[in-house]
C-alpha cells in the first residue's frame, strides 16, 4: 500500500467512526474517540504521513530552485528613454 493509500485508508475508517456517532440514539464518546485513537496511532500512518510531507518539501524545493533559475525580465532601466 502507497503511503497516500495508507493516509486515505485512515481518513475513511475515521469518516465512519464519526458517522456511527452521530447516528441517532446513544453515544459513548469515550468509546469514539478510542476507536480514532486506535486508527490514528497507527506507526505505518504516521510513516506514511511523514513520506508525503517529505514528499511536499521535496517537490516544492524543486519548484523553488527552477524559480531561481529561470529567467526573469530584464531590470528597468531608469536611465533609457
């Protein structure tokens, strides 16, 4: 499983447990928040969270260097008319 799968994965499994709280009838909100501990505290998630986020630098340093190394109009010349 990619990390984004891993990251996904965890996302819809809390959608659920958050849609069986507030489903009508009585809620054990200790019991909700255990169930998205257990799914959060998850090493392989938190790994993988850590993958995209290096992932994100990675990609945006990249973009950052080819914007410093692109051309960029020329300076005004306050001198020339």
């Amino acid at each position: 499983m990619t990390a984004q799968e891993h990251v996904l994965d965890a996302v819809l499994r809390a959608q659920g447990v958050l849609a069986d709280y507030i489903e009508p009838g009585p809620r054990d909100s200790a019991q909700t928040l255990s169930r998205l501990y257990a799914i959060f505290a998850d090493d392989k998630l938190t790994k993988a969270v850590n993958v995209l986020n290096l992932e994100a630098v990675g990609a945006a340093m990249a973009e950052a260097e080819t914007a410093i190394r692109s051309p960029i109009s020329p300076l005004y010349n306050r001198t020339s008319r």
